[in-house]
C-alpha cells in the first residue's frame, strides 16, 4: 500500500536559518513525489515534483528537494528561511502504475514557523 | 490559464441543513477531484473523476454526500442532512490523467455547520 510519513507535525526555524522538511514515503510503485504548501486560508500550491528524471528537484521559493530511493525519502529543503515561508506543508506520492490513474495521497503536514 | 473554479468560497449551515459546492476544472483536465481537510489533517480524498464517470468513491460517505459531473465538466458536491463533523475545507482539483501529472487545486469553500 502507498503511504506518506511526515516525521514533523511542527518545525520553527529563525529567519535566515535553513529549513529541513521531512518526508518517507511507501509505494508499490516507481512513486511521483510532490510538496504542496498551503498559506492560511489559501489553496495549495505547488512547489515542486519528482517524476524519475533528476533526483534533486528544484522548485519554486527557493526550494529543492532530493529523492532517495534507498532511504524512500523526499526532504524538503531550503538555505534561508523567509518569514513569508511559514505556512503549512504537505507531501504527497501519486498512486498508480504508469499510464494508470493519477491519485494523490497526502502526508498529515508540516507546519513551519519563522520567527525574526 | 484560469485556474480551478470553486463557489461559494464560504458557507455557514445549521446541522441537518443541505449545502452544495460547485467547481470547474481547467479547461482540458479530465480527471476531477473533491478533497475534505480537516482544520490541522491533510486533504483527504471524497472522489475522483475521470471525465464523467466516477474512479474512486471509497471514501464518500454516500448516506449524505453525492458529486456528479454530468457532462465531464464542472462538478457539483453536495452534503445532504449536513453533521457537525462536515465542517471542513473542501477542496476541488483536477489534472490530465496519468500518474505523476501535476493536480491543480482551487482555493477550495469552506463550511461551518453550527
């Protein structure tokens, strides 16, 4: 069965100081991996995807996150926190063969916070 | 690119009450989905499309709540007598089909039922 671990509910960070958001993922799959963040009373958005081409995913915000198949691990990344980087987390394995449906399963969140 | 449509963005009910959530999907996305988030839990799968016929209802708890999308369109959500419990975001997404593509998110309504 797919399934999303995000091993921090909360992470508080200074500004300036670097972030480390992490995620274990179980999938029967060669899994797409993505990290969505949400600000408060906002949708999601994407930040960044893997879909099996470079290991390290550079997204949007400075971001970047490394896949590693041996420790089925996707961290997220960041060198130095901005205070408009608090918000909440997610991350999120699509389910599914190649060529089969696309389904998301989402990790429970973490929620960063960035203190001056 | 217009992004995912969703209306009412806010709805207070009593319980017992009905409400409905309408959303429109980017232009060409065939699959379309509804997502209930918990405040403080991840989104958590209702339903899924793909164009007008359902993929996955397992986590719908049909005895209150049914989507349709008739032409493989917009969407509508309805819950029907609403609990307490309803009281969540509830998100609408939707993307090409195939695993691994990206799934775009409306900025989802959110529902108090007092």
């Amino acid at each position: 069965a797919q399934s999303v671990t995000q091993l921090d509910s909360h992470v508080s960070v200074s500004e300036g100081t670097p972030v480390l958001l992490r995620c274990n993922y179980s999938s029967s799959y060669s899994p797409s991996l993505f990290w969505y963040v949400q600000h408060p009373n906002k949708g999601l958005q994407l930040l960044l995807k893997y879909t099996s081409a470079a290991t390290l995913v550079k997204g949007i915000n400075g971001f970047e996150a490394e896949f590693k198949k041996s420790e089925t691990s996707f961290h997220l990344t960041k060198p130095s926190a901005h205070m408009s980087d608090a918000a909440e987390y997610f991350c999120v394995v699509s389910v599914g063969p190649s060529g089969g449906y696309n389904k998301l399963i989402f990790g429970a969140g973490t929620r960063l916070a960035v203190h001056p | 690119e217009a992004g995912v449509a969703q209306s009412p963005r806010y709805k207070i009910i009593e319980k017992r009450q009905s409400v409905a959530f309408w959303c429109n999907p980017i232009s060409g996305h065939a699959t379309l989905y509804w997502y209930q988030q918990i405040l403080g839990q991840g989104p958590k799968l209702l339903i899924q499309f793909q164009n007008n016929g359902v993929v996955d209802d397992s986590q719908l708890p049909k005895d209150r709540f049914s989507a349709e999308r008739l032409k493989g369109v917009d969407s509508t959500l309805k819950i029907q007598p609403a609990k307490l419990e309803d009281s969540a975001v509830y998100l609408c997404a939707s993307s090409f089909p195939q695993a691994g593509n990206t799934i775009y998110f409306g900025e989802g309504s959110w529902l108090t039922v007092v």
